[in-house]
C-alpha cells in the first residue's frame, strides 16, 4: 500500500500507474529541441499573438510614460509658479513695509507741527497777497494818488502805437495764387 496525496492505494493500482506510457500521437508537434526561437516558424498564430502582445504592451508603456512625463512637466511648472508667486508676496511685503514706516514718519511729522502756527501763516498770506478776508470781513483797498514822500516817481508807460490793420486772409492767398 502507498500512499498519494492522503489517499491510499493498493499496490497494482500503484504499479499500473507507473507502468502506463504517455501517449503520443503521430500528428502532435514535437517539443520544440532547440528553444523558444524557432518555435515562432511552426506555430505562426502563436506568433502573431505574441507579436500583438508584446505591441500592447510597448503602448501601455509608452502610453504610462507620456503620462508620468505630462505629470513632470506639471508639477515642475507648478513649483516655478510658486516660486514666482513668494517672489512676488515677498515685494509687496517689503513694499508694505516701506509705505508702513513712511506713514509712520509722516505720522511724527504732523504730531510734531503746530496747526495754529501754519494757520496764522496761511491767513495772513491769504489777506496781505490775494486781499481775501473771512466773509463777515469787510476788505477795503486803498488807492493813493500821490506817491509816499521819499518814494521813487512811477514810471510811465510809453504809449506804443496801434499795428496796422491786417490785410484779410483770403485776400493774401489770392495775391498768392495770382504770382504778385
């Protein structure tokens, strides 16, 4: 008795296994003697199919790398966008600062300026350059005829005489045209 796979078997049923010899017909293809090479030549559909196969998956391939390629390429556009973008946010930031700390200034400025002193100053150049009052005022102007003792005479403006008077337009273009 031996056993195979977990079961048991008399011997004769044993002995009639090993003795039985693989059958082989006289129309079945011989194994192939010299590899994988030649096996193409007597078999020419499996050939093809493997021809196909190996063509599906050199376009998977490259398919998968156009792919991964396109995904590179965005990625790395994306990451120098970036790198613009904090380039850009670090400008303004110091643009802000600079405007923050002229403000800043300006602010001191006016803390440190007297309003009334530059009022007086406006009110005064107001009323002695431009003769201008507050409404309830009353401006008066004074016109002297005699000039103070002691002051320079005013000069008189020469009198210039009147230019002639202009020859109309359409008369000079006719002179023109007419060669005078």
């Amino acid at each position: 008795m031996s056993r195979i796979g977990g079961r048991v078997e008399s011997a004769a049923v044993a002995g009639a296994r090993r003795a039985v010899p693989r059958a082989t017909k006289a129309h079945e293809p011989r194994p192939a003697a010299r590899g994988p090479r030649f096996a193409a030549i007597r078999d020419p559909q499996s050939a093809i199919r493997r021809a196909l196969a190996l063509g599906q998956r050199a376009l998977v391939i490259g398919l998968a790398l156009i792919v991964l390629s396109a995904f590179v390429a965005g990625t790395v556009e994306q990451r120098r966008k970036e790198g613009q973008l904090r380039d850009q946010v670090a400008a303004r930031g110091a643009e802000l600062r600079e405007a923050e700390a002229r403000n800043a200034e300006l602010r001191g400025q006016l803390a440190a300026s007297d309003p009334d002193g530059y009022r007086a100053r406006v009110e005064d150049t107001a009323r002695r350059q431009l003769n201008l009052g507050y409404p309830d005022e009353t401006v008066v102007l004074v016109g002297w005829t005699d000039p103070p003792a002691g002051a320079a005479p005013a000069s008189t403006p020469l009198a210039t005489p009147a230019p002639p008077p202009r020859e109309p337009n359409w008369k000079a273009w006719l002179r023109l045209l007419a060669g005078e």
